[in-house]
C-alpha cells in the first residue's frame, strides 16, 4: 500500500482516523476500492468500516440506482421465461 503525506494548515483540526476515514470512505463511494481495501485504509475492521459509513454519509450497498433497474428487467425476462 502507498503512503501518502498531506500538510494542513495548523487551523485544520481534524485527527488521523478521521481523515483516513473520510479518503477511504470517498474511495468507496466512487467505486475505486473495494470494501476491503477502504477498510484496510481507514485502519479498521470491514464491520467496523461498514458501521461508519452511515456517519458519512456513504451507502455500504455501493451501486447506482440504475444498476438495480437492470437488475429487476432482467429478474422479470427469466421470470417470463420460466412461466
């Protein structure tokens, strides 16, 4: 894993686990890690992270709404299908 410096200016009070718990959980949002690996970044267990989430206001079900209409048409094609 890469180790990435940041410098704040003294007036930014925010502690380590808190900022590494916001860059992870913007990975995840975005899609550019998974569960796993925002976890592993934020320095905390996939439960824990996954409790967390919520406080910033990132969906653990990590997938555009668009996704699950997809997902419903084709539910209800094998359905018809099977009829």
């Amino acid at each position: 894993m890469a180790t990435l410096t940041i410098n704040l200016p003294e007036t930014v009070d925010i502690d380590k686990r808190h900022l590494s718990m916001l860059v992870a959980s913007k990975l995840y949002e975005q899609g550019r890690v998974s569960l796993g690996q925002a976890s592993d970044i934020a320095g905390l267990t996939k439960r824990s992270f996954i409790e967390l989430l919520s406080d910033y206001d990132v969906s653990v079900f990590n997938f555009p709404a668009s996704d699950l209409s997809i997902d419903m048409e084709q539910y209800a094609t094998k359905q018809a299908g099977e009829i």
